[in-house]
C-alpha cells in the first residue's frame, strides 16, 4: 500500500463533464471554469481532447497558457496523431501531462477495437513512449477495466509503468462496479504488479448504478491516491464522481481517511455555481455539498438541535464549502472598479474591455430594476455578458409579450439574423410558448425542445430567473441558458442562444468513439 498522504485531485469537468449530451462549452467559458478549478487548488485540470477539433485544441492550448498553480492535462487515445495533438496543446503549460487510454475489457477490444490483446498491449506501450518523449508526466487508463480481467490488466499496466506512464488510470467506464469488489481490485493490482510503486494509482468511476463516489473512496481506502472527478459530478450518462462529494468525505472522515487534499474548500460552492450556469445543468436542490437544501434544517426538531449547538445535525459548515447566503455585494451606486473586482473575487475575467463595460451597462440596468444585487446575479450577469467566439446568427432585439385572463397570449419580437433585423409573432398556450412559436416562425430550426426549465437565481420575486432550454437536431444537443428579472425574456435569450450553438454544428470527435 502507498503511504503517500496526499490524494492528488483530477477534475475531468472539462472533459468528460463535457461529454454530458449539452454540455458544449466554448472557450471563454472553458477558461473561467479552468481558473475557478485553480482557485479551488485542484491539482490536475484535463482541460479537454485536443484531437477532438480545432475549438478543443485551442481551449486546452489557452488554459495551458493561463493556468499556472495546476497541472493541465490533454486526453489522448493510443494514437500517435492524438498524443502529438494533445502535445503541441499543452506545450505553453507549466505543468503539463498527457493522458492517454486504450480499452482493455474482453468486449470492448472484441467488438470495438477489433483487436487482440496483445496487439493492444503493445500500442499501449507504443503509446506511452510517445507521451514520454513530450512530456514526464504521463498518464496511462485502461479503459473499461472496471470490466477487464485482472492478469490483463496486470500485464498491461506493468508494460506502461515500464514504457514511463507515472500515474495509472483504473476506470469504471459503464458504472458497473460495486465499492468492496473496486476496493479489492485496486489492491489486487497493487499487491500484484512488480512495479507499482513506480506510478500513483488512479480511479475514475461513473455512477450509472449511483456508485461513483462510493467506488472511488473504497478505492482510495484501498491505497489508490489519485481520483478522477467533475464538478456537480457531471459527465457521460449518469455523470462521474463528484468531487464536491469525494472532498468534503475525505476532509470530514480525516479519522477514516490517512491522506487528504489541497482543496480549498471554501470556492466549492462558486464553482458548483459556475459549472451549473455555464453548462444549464441546474443542480437538484438536495445535492449533497452544494444543493440549496444542503444545509437547510426544515423540521422543528432540527432548527431547535442546530440552534442549541450546531453539531447536533450538522457534520460540516456552510461557510466551509463557500456557502455565505447569498451575500449582497454590490448597489445601484457601485462603481466600474468595485464591480471589476468583485467579478475577480468571483473568478471572472473578461478577455475584453469592451465585455467588462457591456457587463457593467447590464449591472446598472439591473441595480435600477433590483436593489440587491448577489454574487449569483453578477455570475448570471456575466455569463449573458460573455461574447461567445463562434456567436451564431440570431439575436434578440426587443419583445412584448400579452398574457391576460381569458385571452390566447401574444408574442412579438424584433430579432436580428445575420444582423439584419426581423419582426415576428405569434400566439401560443402561453407567453413561453407564444413567444418560441414567434421565433420559430422565423428560423424553422426543425430542432426539437427536450428541456425547458426555470431556477430562480437567488431569493425574492425581483429574482432572475435562469432559463435552460435544450434543442435537439439530428442527435446533437444543445443548452441555451438565459437569465433576466422577466423569466419570458430570459426565455427567449436562452431558446435564441441554443439556436446559435446548434446553427455552429460543429462535428468533434468523441474520445471513447469506434475510430481507434
Ligand atoms: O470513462 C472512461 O473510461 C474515460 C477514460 C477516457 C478515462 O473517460
Ligand atoms: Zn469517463
């Protein structure tokens, strides 16, 4: 068993995270995400596929420019162009590491690789040798070995340790493994392979049976000390482990756990909040750590408990994973600087002066409609702000919408396509409606609405409202999110911003696809 008594922290969100169908992110806002990870003090960011496409290569190629306190990492199959991809990605990066993976289950080398083990054996090596000659710190996953035999495994993890790989990946690619039986292959690995002691052992676990976090701390008890995790546990299907979770059992459990983390607790929360608005995955209100129940004691039991000493119900503190309710930072007679630095406090740096000053034009306006403003509302705020690389052809003008008892409700809009300016209406059910029928009107996207949702951002009816609409054209799919004080506008912001990203239509290639 290692004795190390640091468990090195891998945040995936950028990656795995966003293979979440509609988690597309571009990448200014791969860069706030990657600087809120920094802050946060995660010691590995795998900033993205390189290979991928162009816009992939340069989101990881601009974090490894910025990010200086974590290492930045590029996914690689076992292919020598993607490893010279992910390479030439991370070359800026002060720490750099490539990661790179081969599947090693009977299944998946049968029918997806088409290959035999041995030949899968040596381009594993072949692979890891290439990583080496660009960088020290390689990274080698076998992929679906939560469903690959142990001597395989063993053979193969011996070969990459001695072709140079330094930290080896044990995924549970489909969710499938169960804690005690994780627990007893990673020290099955240790105990067995010669040269283990030569890497760091890793485990990535997804949570398709809602195992995840549980699998990835049996097998840190059982001496694995890196973990593979995204933020609000997004990812593939049901998501991977979340690293909310797995910091906060490691830092409370440090009477069970003999290692613990350099995480710096207190940002969780902004950058749950972060990944949440960026991506439109709202986070269900009983999520452990950063939930918005997390820390809410309903009963009367309870309240009376907590308020007589707080440990009676409470293992952690709020405050200690960034919870300060909703803290009013910021008036109507705040000024340009005070507004930039709290912006910075949150983590948020526009690339542009002109984003600043279009960001502040929007606080104004705000702080005439709403008196308080939160840290949540310059997040939103923000994230409306953020000029998008690629912008797609539509744009909101101005609208009016009808709705009144007893008769069909109206939309009527003034949209930009290609800067040329469109006036539609329409009726609907509703305002909702009325107003993506008038929309619709226009565009005819043939897309299909999956997901509308609204979350109001903080407290009280002058809250803003956040809008996730989630379209869906020829299997891709897209989040439009929008926020506003009218949850109709913020609609229309968000149904008009998934028409964007879905018109970008932008073919990448998925890491764990057939064309290896
Ligand atoms: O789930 C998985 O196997 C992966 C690998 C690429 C590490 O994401
Ligand atoms: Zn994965």
């Amino acid at each position: 068993m290692p004795t190390t008594d640091h468990l090195v922290i891998f945040d995936t969100t950028l990656r795995d995270g966003e293979q979440s169908p509609g988690a597309t992110m571009n990448k200014a806002e791969k860069l706030r995400i990657a600087r809120a990870l920094e802050k946060l003090r995660v010691d590995v960011i795998e900033a993205g596929f390189a290979v991928a496409s162009q816009g992939d290569f340069e989101a990881v190629k601009s974090i490894a420019e910025t990010i200086k306190d974590s290492t930045v990492c590029s996914l690689a199959r076992a292919l020598d162009k993607d490893i010279d991809r992910a390479a030439e990605a991370i070359q800026p990066a002060e720490r750099g590491r490539i990661h790179t993976f081969i599947a090693t289950s009977p299944i998946h080398m049968k029918h997806k690789l088409q290959m035999q083990p041995d030949e899968v054996v040596a381009q594993a090596v072949r692979a890891v040798k290439r990583a080496r000659s660009h960088v020290e710190d390689v990274e080698f996953s076998c992929e679906d070995a939560g469903r690959s035999e142990l001597d395989f495994l063993c053979r193969i993890i011996e070969a990459a340790i001695d072709a140079g790989a330094r930290t080896i990946n044990i995924p549970d690619t489909v969710g499938y493994a169960i804690p005690e039986q994780f627990g007893q292959t990673i020290e099955q690995l240790l105990n067995r392979i010669p040269n283990a002691d030569k890497a760091i052992f890793s485990v990535h676990c997804h949570n398709d049976l809602g195992l995840a976090v549980a699998n990835s701390l049996a097998a840190l008890s059982h001496g694995a000390r890196q973990v593979e995790c995204t933020i609000n546990g997004l990812g593939e299907r049901a998501g991977n482990a979340a690293l909310e979770e797995i910091v906060m059992a490691v830092r409370t459990r440090q009477d069970f756990f003999p290692f613990d983390t350099r995480i710096d607790t207190s940002h969780i929360v902004p950058a749950s909040r972060l990944v949440s608005t960026i991506t439109g995955f709202p986070v269900q209100p009983n999520k452990a750590i950063v939930g918005a129940n997390a820390f809410a004691h309903e009963s009367g039991i309870h309240q009376d408990g907590v308020l007589k000493h707080r440990e009676t119900y409470e293992i952690m503190r709020a405050q200690d994973v960034g919870w300060h309710t909703n803290s009013l930072v910021l008036g109507k007679h705040s000024g340009r600087n005070a507004f930039r630095s709290r912006l910075l406090e949150l983590g948020i740096q526009f690339e542009t002066e002109t984003e600043l000053n279009e960001a502040f034009t929007r606080f104004k306006a705000m702080a005439d409609l709403k008196h308080e403003i939160f840290d949540e509302d310059l997040q939103a705020i923000a994230s409306d702000t953020r000029q998008k690389e690629e912008d797609g052809p539509y744009g909101l003008v101005c609208m009016q919408v009808s709705s009144e008892t007893g008769v069909i409700p109206r939309a009527s809009l003034t949209m930009t396509v290609d800067s040329k300016e469109h006036k539609v209406n329409a009726e609907g059910s509703g305002p909702v409606d009325a107003t993506f029928k008038a929309i619709e009107s226009l565009v005819d996207s043939g897309c299909n609405l999956q997901l509308y949702s609204v979350n109001a951002i903080t407290s009280g009816t002058d809250a803003q409202g956040e809008v996730t609409v989630r379209l869906e054209r020829g299997g891709r799919i897209v989040n439009g999110v929008g926020a506003d004080t009218d949850i109709i506008i913020a609609s229309a912001k968000a149904y008009i911003e998934a028409l964007n990203l879905i018109s970008k239509g932008a073919e990448r290639r998925h890491p764990q696809g057939a064309d290896v």
